[in-house]
C-alpha cells in the first residue's frame, strides 16, 4: 500500500530512530485492526478470534518488525490523526517528539498535538450537538 510506503518515508528520514519500545501495547493491536483480513461485523476492529495479524505473518523478520510497525503507526496519524491519538496516544506523542523536532523534516511537516473533535466536545456545555462520527477507513 502506497501510504504505508509514505510511513517508511518519513521513518527513514528521521533516520529510523523512532523508537518502539514501551509501546508494543498499542502498536500490536493498531497494527492488527488496521491489517487484519478478518473484522468484526461492523467491519471497524478485527475479529477477536481471528489470529493475530502481525508484520512476522506478512514474512518480516524479528527485526524489521519494529520499522513494520512504527510505518504503519505513522501511516494511521498521518491518514486520521484524531483516530490515532485516540487509539494510540503514547505512540503519537513519541512520533511527534521524534518527527517535529527533527532539524531538518520537522519544519516541513508537523503532527499535530491538538486533541481531536471528539475531546472538544466532551468541554463543550451538554445542551451543544456534534456530529455523528465513525471510525476512519484506514
């Protein structure tokens, strides 16, 4: 997929030091809902008794799976970022603090911090509407 090639891009330019230690607990499961054939009936999560879909089950090594996984992690941001620091805030947090102050990318491209619609209107007073919102097709 193209736009996961775009995630190699941008990993590969901050010279593939993002890090994915400490973050496993939310790589694997964004990993696996956005790469598993097998979803639930809503088509929004993968189906909990499918086997779990990995960058090794795709014929990656052991390691090149973190760079798999932190692809696919800058991918989701970059495709929904509201979504993904929903469903991924500590890796969106550790790719902004490696990509936005990057010498020479960060100044062309920054993630954003901001917390998404759906965090501004649990502030906003009760009696206000918001839209219906879904989860992204990623």
């Amino acid at each position: 997929m193209l736009s996961h090639e775009f995630g190699h891009v941008i990993h590969f330019a901050a010279a593939r030091q993002i890090p994915t230690a400490g973050l496993e607990h939310e790589l694997v499961p964004m990993y696996n809902t956005l790469n598993n054939p097998r979803l639930t009936p809503n088509g929004l999560h993968a189906d909990p008794a499918a086997p779990l879909e990995t960058p090794q089950i795709r014929g990656y090594s052991d390691a090149d799976a973190p760079y798999e996984y932190m692809s696919e992690a800058i991918r989701a941001y970059a495709a929904d970022p509201n979504w993904f620091k929903t469903v991924a805030p500590q890796t969106a947090q550790r790719i902004r603090e490696y990509w936005n102050n990057h010498p020479k990318w960060g100044r062309f491209l920054q993630f954003n911090a901001l917390a998404g619609i759906a965090a501004m209107n649990a502030l906003a007073p009760a009696s206000s509407s918001s839209p219906s919102q879904s989860d992204p097709e990623l």
